[in-house]
C-alpha cells in the first residue's frame, strides 16, 4: 500500500485508498467517481470490488499482489519489467480520500495538487506534524489502524518522509499492540479512544507484561475521547498522549498535549498552528467566547473540493468568507481559544473512530414493506464511544419483536457494509417529525443519552 502511495506521490497523481469492507457496489462507485485509471489491489480485497470489468470502465490498468486474481496482472511481474531508474521528473502528487456525505453517498475530497518537484514541495502534514511531535529518521512509529483512513495514510507518509520506520498492524489487537511497543521500541503512534479502552481493560498482569517506556509521543484524534479515558492513559503511560481535532477534509486542526488536557477536560485543542477556528451562528454571524455555534476554519485558501459536487463544497463555506470551511461540527471556544466539541456534524456516529453515516441505513429500511418510518442515530456505548441503532416505526398490522428485528437487520446488512449497519433496533408508535416532515432527530436522541 505505501509503495503505491509513494508511487503516486512521486508522479503528480491523485492516490484514493478505498475501504476494503465496503460492499462491491460501494466500492465501486469510489473507484469510478474518482476517475482511476490505474487499479491495484490485494488478491484478499479482490472481492470487495465487482468481478465484472464493464463494471469500472474508467479503469485502463488492473494489478493484483499476494496471489492470482482474474482479470488482474501480478503487480510483482509487472513491476519487473519496469526501468529502475528514477524518473528525471517527479511531481508531487497528492491524496484525494472519500468521507461519506449525509445523503449517504461517499464525496471525494479533493485538494490542489501541488506545484514542484516532490522534493521542492513540503505537504503540510510532514512541515506541521514532524517538528510537532518530533518526528524524524529515529522515529519508530506504530500505525494500529487501516490505511484507508485518512490520518493513519497521511501520518505513515510523514514518517517516510523524515526516514522513520513505520510499522502497520493488520488489525488491532489490544495485547498485540502492547507487544509491538515492547519489541520494537516503538518512540510514537497513533490511536483512536476506542483502542485506548481495549488496552485499559486488558487484565492488569497483561498490561503490566510490557515495557512501554520507549514511548515518546501517544497521538489520539478521530473521536472524542472521553475525559476518565485520557486521563487513564496518561496515567498508565505518562504525560505522552497527544490529541488533534481535525477531518478528512483537512481544513484545519487544533491540539492539546497532557498538561493541557489535565487542565481543561474536555477540550480537543488550541489553534493557530493549521488554521484559525471562527464560532458562527446559522447566519454566519461570529459568535463571542464561550458560545456554541458552527466549527469554521479560516484559512488563505479554500483547502479542498468535494470531487464532482459543486453544490457540497458551496455548503460548506461560509456565506460571506469563503475561504472559511465548515464540516459542520459544533462547539465552542474558551478565553484561551481551547476548543470544545459540543455535537457532531449532521449526527454522524463515531464508533470506534469510524465515521458512519445513518441516512445509508435509513434509505434502505425505508424500502422494507413492513417499515413505516425510520431513523437510524448514535447511541451511548462505553467501549465504541457509539453504537448504530434504528428506530422504527413498523406499517399498520405488523408488531414489533425479535424475529421482525433480525429479518430488518439482515436486510439492511445485505445492502449497506456491517460496520455501517445497525446493531439493534427499537420499535415505536411514531417518530418525531415537524408538520413540514421534517425528522427532529436530535429530540429522538436525547431519548437514548443520558441527561
């Protein structure tokens, strides 16, 4: 994966990773609405991707690496009969990653490609990120997370890009980790709060089996985490935890070491490093200390596109300053500018770190003959930081139980990837809607969250 990366960002192209999980179909709309033209895959995320080439017509040149795929050339052999000399010209090129839109359908963001040679152009995550956190050829850093999100792929392309060693887990395991820490002394690395709370509740002899002590630097974002958590953490592991708050669209980021987060319980950050943070009201009026409105981040350019949709990308800068963006998170600011996080955009959940989108689910259920109305949201769990649960009110003559409830998950799980879909589901007479139709779904919410 990271040899691809580097491939694309030495030949000033555009490199979308795509999710692995997702189903065929899902996947195959990312592939074409990117516009690839080159396609390589493993021989096991194959099968998350349509057998039938007609499918992705866009796509000219089709690999395939740890095994035989039909309709794929080995990447290996192909590789071999290339030149290894290096290219006179290499242009930087850049990461073009998909975050899911409320509508339910994936939303390419695109930034600039740089202009220069790949060695005369900086990305800003290595010029932000390495003298943050220290990154440099002595680094040992420690990836737990798929490299189709966003910061786990930028942030292994900052270690190699300094000359660190980066070291990717095939999947997260919470004694595992501890195990990599110990072997390979690994100095930094990045979590999301729901691995912190796998690691903090592995029985203590195995916790206390490790030496974790070469650890420099313990990166955190992608989820709130959860005060009694983070400090734990930094308890176990000393004052090393770091947090950022920042989005797949990169339009700006704050952070906040221990100290602070001791100080300030709470809060995701500081800004002034990447970005300036404005708290606006709905008519973008700017708002004083201290009260909540939306999340805009100034910048001296607009940061991004979303790929294909000009509407999207309009939606997301402020009505009088555009080169202020919004992904439509909530909160506020303190007297110090320390940023609180008071909800989420457009109700997405976060389970375990993973933006899930509840309007996918909810278009399918929707099309059930039993369903009436739906709504799927975010609910409380204390490992997941969210769980996804559909709401639903059945047509009349049908009763809710548990046979209805696994007959609509299993529907909806054909249709939409597991990780998207909901855990369980809640029956009810009538959901909460405006005389507009409009579904107030931050008072079914509150239902489930405790006061």
């Amino acid at each position: 994966m990271l040899e691809v990366y580097w491939a694309a960002l030495r030949s000033g192209l555009y490199i979308t990773a795509v999710n692995w999980h997702l189903t065929p179909a899902e996947a195959a709309y990312v592939v074409d609405d990117c516009e690839a033209s080159a396609l390589v895959v493993s021989v096991d995320a194959a099968a998350a991707l349509p057998a039938d080439p007609t499918e992705l017509p866009k796509v000219r040149c089709r690999l395939v690496f740890g095994g035989a795929v039909d309709g794929y050339d080995d990447y290996e052999a192909v590789l071999a009969q290339q030149s290894d000399e290096p290219l006179e010209s290499q242009p930087r090129g850049q990461d073009m990653l998909y975050s899911s839109g409320t509508t339910g359908r994936p939303k390419g963001i695109k930034p600039q490609l740089p202009e220069g040679q790949v060695h005369e152009t900086v990305d800003p995550y290595t010029a932000v990120f390495a003298p943050m956190y220290g990154f440099d050829a002595d680094t040992v850093y420690l990836c737990p997370a798929p490299l189709y999100h966003a910061a786990p792929l930028r942030f292994c392309g900052t270690i190699n890009s300094v000359g660190g060693t980066v070291i990717v887990m095939d999947r997260f395991d919470a004694a595992e980790a501890l195990a990599l820490i110990e072997r390979h002394r690994v100095t930094h690395s990045q979590w999301v709060p729901t691995m912190f709370v796998r690691m903090l509740k592995l029985p203590s002899e195995i916790r206390d089996r490790y030496d974790v002590s070469s650890m420099r630097v313990a990166i955190h974002a992608a989820a709130p985490c959860p005060v009694e958590v983070k400090r734990a953490m930094i308890d176990w592991w000393g004052p090393v935890i770091h947090e950022y708050y920042a989005s797949t669209e990169g339009a700006g980021a704050t952070f906040i070491d221990s100290a602070q987060a001791l100080a300030r319980p709470g809060s995701v950050g500081r800004d002034g490093v990447l970005g300036i943070v404005h708290i606006c009201d709905e008519a973008g009026h700017e708002l004083p200390t201290g009260e909540i409105g939306t999340v805009y981040w100034e910048r001296d350019q607009v940061p991004f596109e979303y790929h294909n949709d000009p509407v999207k990308t309009a939606s997301a800068q402020h009505p009088d300053h555009p080169t202020w963006t919004t992904s439509g998170d909530i909160g506020y600011l303190d007297d110090d500018r320390f940023l609180y996080l008071t909800d989420r955009a457009a109700f997405t959940i976060i389970s375990g770190g993973v933006n899930i989108y509840p309007q996918e689910s909810e278009n399918v259920l929707t099309l059930h003959p039993k369903v009436y109305d739906v709504a799927v949201i975010g609910v409380p769990h204390d490992e997941m930081g969210e769980e996804v649960k559909a709401v639903v009110q059945l047509v009349d003559g049908v009763t809710g139980n548990a046979d209805i409830e696994r007959e609509l998950l299993d529907y909806v799980r054909e249709r939409v990837a597991h990780y998207k879909a909901p855990r369980s589901i809640d029956f009810v007479d009538d959901l909460p809607r405006t005389p507009t139709g409009k579904l107030v779904k931050h008072t079914l919410r509150a239902r489930y969250v405790p006061a």
